[in-house]
C-alpha cells in the first residue's frame, strides 16, 4: 500500500506546482481571483508641483557716519569739575552754591565743545544682513495614467510606473448583490 500512496502523493504535488506557476492562483487569493495579461493602450505621465521652502541670507552694505577721538563724557565731566570749583571760591555767602552750580554747568559746557574740536567724522559702510525664506517649486513625476485593454474592455488605472506594453491584471470574479 505504501508504494501505490507514493506516486499518487507525488502527482498531486506535482499538479499543486504547475497549478502554481501559471500564475491563475496567488498566495492569499481565493478561487475566484487569476491572473491575465491586458494590452496597454496609452500611458501618460502625471506630473504635480512639489513646493519647499528655502530659508537663505540676504546682505546689503549700509552708509553710516563714525566719530573718532575726543571724549565728550570725560570732556563734560571734566570741564564741569574744574568750573565748579573755579564757581564755589569765587561765590561768597549764600551765592558760593549758585556760583558752584554756575560754574559746573558752564565748565561742562566749555569742556564738551573742547572735546568735540578733537572729533572727527567718516563716511564708513556696515554689512547688516537678514534671514529671508523663497518657495522653490518643482515639477515632479507623481505617477502614470495607464489605458488597457483587457477581454475588450478598456480600462484606466493610474499606477507608479510605467507598464510598458503589457500590464499584468488581477481579475476576480463575484457575484452581483
């Protein structure tokens, strides 16, 4: 009995096999799904716009006007120092205050205009820059429309590639509710 099981077990393994490889029947598939060869009739590319955001730097030089030398702080402190004491040993009595107070303001004024003579004043240019974003927009290949003919029917599907001239079709059978 054990050599008659054996062909008999290697034939239908055999046709499990050929059944298999011509392709009519895919794992996860039912019994009513196969699978066909569909004629390809036009392909057209589908293209869409991607946008991205590039952030870049944007510079430009700015004229602007420096001052050199002289220390108009340290000239009007200075100034209002020596004025006041010149101030309080003029001033007698109650107007030693008023000629102190006089004397300081005058003695800054007269020490910040001697500061200033030393100044000087050039034209200079300064870099200042500043961040700016633009929109790239890109034409990009997002798929294929794809007409083909399958038993006569056309079809249009649209898919990530290109078929070529033959698109392989899954077809599955259901009966109508």
């Amino acid at each position: 009995m054990n050599k008659m099981l054996l062909p008999v077990l290697a034939l239908v393994l055999a046709t499990g096999a050929l059944h298999a490889q011509d392709g009519r029947y895919a794992e996860g598939d039912d019994a009513n799904t196969h699978y066909g060869w569909a004629d390809v009739l036009r392909v057209d590319p589908v293209y869409g716009v991607a946008r991205t955001e590039v952030p870049r730097q944007e510079c430009y030089d700015e004229p602007v006007v420096r001052r050199e030398g002289g220390n108009t702080t340290g000239g009007t402190v200075l100034g209002a120092v020596i004025g006041g004491v010149l101030g309080n040993t003029i001033g007698k009595g109650d107007g030693r205050k008023a000629a102190t107070v006089a004397g300081a303001v005058a003695g800054g004024a007269v020490g910040h205009g001697v500061a200033r003579r030393g100044e000087r004043e050039y034209d200079d240019t300064v870099t200042r820059c500043r961040e700016v974003s633009s929109v790239s927009e890109q034409r990009r290949l997002m798929g294929y429309d794809v007409e083909y003919r399958y038993h006569g029917d056309v079809y249009v599907s649209r898919l990530n590639y290109d078929p070529g001239e033959r698109l392989r079709v899954r077809v599955s059978v259901a009966p109508a509710e």
